[in-house]
C-alpha cells in the first residue's frame, strides 16, 4: 500500500510552509515592465512563490512547457518555466530566431500516478500495466482487465493535454514509443485535475509530485498516490533514481533578457534560494552541488543545453 497524502507530507516535507499564492497573471493585462514567465504548469507554483515571496513584478502563465517552449522562442518571454529539458525541435527554433538562452536545473519532480482514496486494490501498479492502460488501441478498458480479481469497471483516464512537459515525460517513460489513447479528459488547471479524480472512484491519472501534494485540502482528502513497481514517489527514492517516473525540473532564461535588471536579479535570487524553496513548494531538492553548478551556469551566460539533461 502506498503512501497517504498526509503521510507523504508529514515523513518527507516536514519543514513544509504555507504555500503562499505567486503574483502570476494569466489574463493578458500584464504590465509593459513585467518579468515575463511561461511554460510549465508543475514549474508555475515554484516560480509564482518567487515572485511573491521576494517581490517581483511577474506575470507566470501555465500553458504546458513545450507550449512555453512555442512563445519563448518566439521571443515573446523572458524565462520558460520546463518540466522537460528543452526538445531538438525548440533548440531549432531558438537558434533559427536568435534567441540564446540559459538552461538552469532548480528542482526534482516525480509523476505520481493519482487515484481516488476508495479505490484500495489498484495500490501498485508496474510500469508494464500502466502502459496497457494508457496505449491507444489497448484492449484494455476496465480494473478487470488488469487483474480479474479486481472490479468489473470501466477506468477512468485523466491527465494532461497536448503542450504539457508532463505529458512529454509521462510518454516517454511509459509507453516507450507507443501512442497514447486520445479519450481521456485533459487539462493544465491542476486544481481541476485533481477536482476530477476526486470525484470518480475509477479515475486514474497522473502529475507532478508537488501538485499532488499542494492540492485543495477538500479534493487533497479524497485522492492518494500509488506505488509504481513497488517504489514509492518519496524524495528518497526519486533522488536515488529508484522511482522509475523521476525528471529534473528547469527555467530557462533569454540571454538577452538577464541584461535587465529585474530579470537578472529574480533570476539569482531564484537560484541563490531554490533549494530552501523546493519543500515549501512540496517539490524535491536537486543534490546540493547542483545548485552550485547551476548558480555558475547562470553567472557565466553559459548557453545552450547540459547534454547531461537530453535523452
């Protein structure tokens, strides 16, 4: 059996604050002076608890991180908030509109795979199984199917749309090349994500650990995670690399933009205190050499991908 939510909060991110509410604005009235934030709906509490703790004038859309990637290298944002690290395609497009950017690590995620708390038989569930569930055209549809002991039920599928870096993971390690069946319910709202599951005893879905753990406290009470292979998404076990579902988390940063002050300066004040952040964001903490790596990554324009980070 995994993990609860309130164990995972209470065994691993005791030292956890009050998520405070980021000064993010996703309505277009953005001020001509603004710090412009887009990408990554996991990444967007990370930076919006930036903003708002240090006091920066940001506006933090969440529209997906390769969605993000589109606008960023349009040029048409200072920082991509990324939940992946940035695909060859973006690269391209980077390079073809002359936009250098700096690629800056700031936190460890798991994607926890998400059910409703009654549904007490499907605890563990192997990479293999979630593949079946989740590959278009799998004769898979019901709890039976994966096990005839379990419920004769249709599952239900939630999960993240087209644009999002989750989704781009979540593929990637999960169905290994295979297409994923296009009849669940996507969004990039997370809070609805989790509204959805916790009101459908045979949902299933998947999403970052943070906001997983940062969920509504009314739809937190009525969903838990589940164990993937046997291993749960702890910080333990994401930082050994034993949870099979563990990426990196990144912003990146418009080289031409770090030449303004307030970029620069929300920029290293992002990097001088991501780590103490990642906790009261509910995320997990990149080894602490990382943050050195990255501080000097930064402080030397270095641009470009870390070929460490491409798969």
């Amino acid at each position: 059996m995994p993990k609860t939510r309130h164990a995972l909060t209470a065994s691993l991110l005791a030292a956890v604050t009050v998520f405070a509410v980021g000064c993010s604005s996703n309505d277009g009235t953005l001020g001509a002076d603004a710090i412009r934030v887009t990408g990554s709906a996991t990444v967007e509490p990370i930076s919006s608890y930036i903003a708002s703790r240090y006091d920066f004038d940001a506006g933090i859309e969440a529209i997906g991180s390769t969605d993000g990637f589109e606008k960023f290298c349009n040029g048409e944002a200072d920082i991509n908030d990324s939940s992946v690290a940035i695909p060859a395609d973006f690269q391209k497009q980077c390079a073809d509109n002359n936009v250098e950017y700096v690629e800056l690590p700031i936190g460890l995620d798991a994607i926890t795979i998400v059910k409703h708390r009654d549904n007490d038989f499907a605890a563990d569930l192997t990479i293999d199984q979630l593949h079946d569930i989740w590959a278009k055209d799998s004769a898979v549809s019901k709890w039976s199917d994966i096990d005839p002991s379990w419920p004769d039920e249709e599952i239900t599928l939630y999960g993240r749309p087209d644009g999002s870096g989750t989704l781009g993971v979540f593929k990637d390690l999960v169905l290994n090349g295979d297409e994923i069946r296009d009849d669940y319910q996507a969004t990039d709202d997370i809070q609805e994500l989790s509204k959805w599951v916790a009101e459908d005893p045979n949902a299933l879905s998947f999403m970052g650990i943070g906001n997983y753990l940062a969920t509504d406290e009314d739809n937190r009470n009525r969903i838990d995670n589940v164990n993937v292979d046997g291993i749960a998404p702890t910080a333990e076990e994401a930082k050994s690399g034993n949870y099979p579902l563990t990426r990196p988390l990144f912003i990146y940063v418009s080289k031409k933009s770090a030449e303004r002050e307030d970029v620069d300066k929300f920029v290293t004040t992002y990097l001088d205190n991501a780590e103490a952040v990642m906790p009261r964001v509910y995320f997990y903490q990149l080894p602490e050499d990382e943050y050195g790596k990255a501080q000097k990554r930064y402080a030397d324009r270095t641009t470009g991908p870390d070929e460490r980070w491409q798969a």
